[in-house]
C-alpha cells in the first residue's frame, strides 16, 4: 500500500520553520509522529510542526472580515467537496454555466480555496493581496483544520462565518490511514493499525483529540447559530439539497425561487460538486496541486461506511466506545 514516491506535501514534513516556532517548540509536549516525524501538542491538540507554524502566524496576523466564509474540518472529512460547494454557491452570480465554464471544471478545488494555516506557513507574516485575490471576487473565502480554541480572535470577535463539516470518525480515520499511505515516507508509517486506531481513541493520533475538535464547533455552533453552521458529511451525502440551501440561507446568499425551481440551480451545484463529477475531471485525475500533491489524493471511495474493508469488527467498536463516551451528554452523535 505504501507508495515509494511519497509525495507529501512539504508543509507537513519539519523544515523551514522559523528560529522563533523552533525556540517554541522546545517548551511543548512532542511525540513521535504518524505520517510525520513529530507532533507537538500546542492549545490541546497535536500537529506537525508545519501546521503549528502556521496556526501561530496565523493568530498573530490574520484580520477576518465581517463578510469572510471560513470553512473548518478535521482533515479527510470532506473538505475539497466543501470547497467546492461553497465555492460553487457564493460566486454563483459570478460563474453560472455550471457545466462548460466553471472553475470548478478546470481547477482542483484546493487551488481556488486558500488553507489558512498553508499560506501562513509560507507566509509568516501575513496575507498577500494576490492570495486573497484568488479565493472569491467580493467573498473571501478560507478553510483551516483549527480546533475552535485554536482560531484567530479575529475569526471569533467579527461577524464572518463558519461553516464546519465533520465526518464519522471511523470513516474518517480510515481515510486519513490510506491518505498517509498514498503519500507519505515508509519510515514514518511504521505503526500497525491497531496501534494507530488507539492513538486515534486516546486522542494523541495526528491532529487529535478529533472529539474535542468536533465538539469545540458544535458547542460555538448550539450558543451562535448566526455565527457556526454545522453539518456532518452523512447529512450532506444523505441530503444535499437540503443542506446547501440552508448553507445558503446561513451565509446571507438564499437561492431565489427563481434561481431554484427555473434555473435548477440548487441541483447544478451539487452536480457539478458531486464525488463522480469532480473525480472524472481531467485537473482531479491527473493534476498536481503546486505544494506537490497529486489531486487524485484527495478523490477515494466517497463513501458513508467505506470503512468496512479497513477496519475489523473489533477496531470498529473500539472507535464507537470512545465515540460514546467522548460525545456522551453533548447533545451530538454521529449517525453511523
Ligand atoms: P474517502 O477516503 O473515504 O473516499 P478531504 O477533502 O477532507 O481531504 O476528505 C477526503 C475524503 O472526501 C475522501 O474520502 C474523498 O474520497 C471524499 N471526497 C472527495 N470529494 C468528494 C465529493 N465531491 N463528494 C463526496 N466525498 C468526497
């Protein structure tokens, strides 16, 4: 399953850290790492030093504006589909021939939505115009993988929005297991995956606890549902059109009657956004983004339950113990 020509993007390996995230680092609890060398635990969640560089900057130099759009997930749980839809719904007046010219059929959706912690990796102190420029004509839009503590005052203090996606653990550590494996070096990828399925659970897998990142947003998200929209992958796979027009009505941009039942818009967007669309797409079949990853990485099964030929029954019900205990009490569960 490991490829030889890992291809992991450079933002997640060690180098290119600034001397001042170095002297940082010093003073965190580290650990050997999966997929990367090591992760740092930095404000209760554990990241490659790349991702840790970039949330610092991050919350150091990042103004929100009142119209942004930040979308949030845990990685593997639906993010480039997200873009896409978000993507396709906010610049709908700008792009509306959804099937011969949009962006969307030409550009991988991580190329025309910026990761926030990505761009403040490569730029430390702060946005550059042409990076912003890129996401959207008159809405910025983003993406980050910040836990809800992580994000900067900025986000939190104006009025932008926040959609967060999440997606069933079991499916998205599975796909997380078989990104890493796609992409990463050998020597990083050691650990068998009943070891990794308990880091996963004890919370110190990468980017983990991944239920206090899920319940940090639905927590922001049942005190201001104004500000958080939240929304499982399940639900948006099982009802796609429900989902996006409350995503619309959420952002501030409702489909008009109009825009819904002549135009049949709604069913455009999330056509042209859909797995077998996007997959099919010469620039997601054989494109490189320009950090090095190819775009067919992000493109799988796209499936709710894809995990039944990964995982055992055992490893399964491990996941949902900690799943219960970790959500118990919440108001939240994952459907599957
Ligand atoms: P699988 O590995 O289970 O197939 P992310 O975009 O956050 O990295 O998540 C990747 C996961 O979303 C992969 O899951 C991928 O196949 C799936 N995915 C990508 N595009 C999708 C789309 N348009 N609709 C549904 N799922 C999609």
């Amino acid at each position: 399953m490991t490829n030889s020509n890992a291809s992991l993007p450079v933002y997640l390996g060690d180098e290119g850290m600034t001397e001042e995230i170095k002297d940082m680092m010093t003073s965190l609890p580290r650990q050997k790492g999966w997929m990367v060398n090591h992760t740092y635990q930095f404000q209760g969640f554990w990241l490659p030093p790349s991702l840790l560089q970039g949330t610092i900057n991050c919350q150091k130099h990042f103004q929100a504006q009142d119209s942004d759009v930040i979308l949030v997930t845990n990685p593997k749980s639906g993010t480039t589909w997200l873009k896409a839809l978000i993507f396709a719904l906010i610049n709908r007046n700008k792009f509306h021939d959804c099937q011969h010219q949009h962006p969307l059929l030409t550009h991988n959706p991580h190329s025309l939505v910026s990761f926030l912690e990505g761009v403040y990796y490569n730029y430390p102190h702060g946005l550059p115009d042409d990076v912003v420029s890129s996401s959207s004509s008159c809405t910025r839009f983003f993406n980050t993988h910040m836990a809800h503590v992580s994000l900067p005052d900025s986000i939190k203090g104006s009025s932008c929005k926040i959609v967060y996606c999440c997606r069933n653990p079991k499916d998205m550590f599975v796909s997380l297991w078989h990104f890493g494996h796609k992409l990463a070096s050998q020597e990083t990828l050691v650990c068998p995956i009943e070891e990794a399925v308990k880091l996963f659970c004890e919370g110190s897998f990468i980017g983990g606890p991944f239920w206090d990142h899920v319940l940090g947003y639905w927590e922001a998200s049942q005190k201001n549902p104004d500000k958080v929209f939240f929304v499982t992958y399940e639900e948006m796979k099982e009802r796609p059109r429900t989902h996006l027009k409350r995503m619309a009505d959420f952002l501030g941009c409702s489909f008009t009657k109009e825009e819904e039942e002549e135009k049949g818009m709604v069913d455009e967007i999330i056509r042209l956004c859909s797995f077998e669309s996007l997959s099919n797409l010469e620039v997601n079949r054989k494109g490189k983004l320009p950090n090095g990853i190819e775009t067919n990485a992000f493109f799988r099964k796209g499936q709710i339950e894809g995990w039944r030929d990964t995982l055992t029954d055992s490893l399964a019900e491990e996941i949902d113990r900690t799943s219960e205990q970790k959500l118990h009490g919440s108001g939240f569960k994952f459907q599957c």
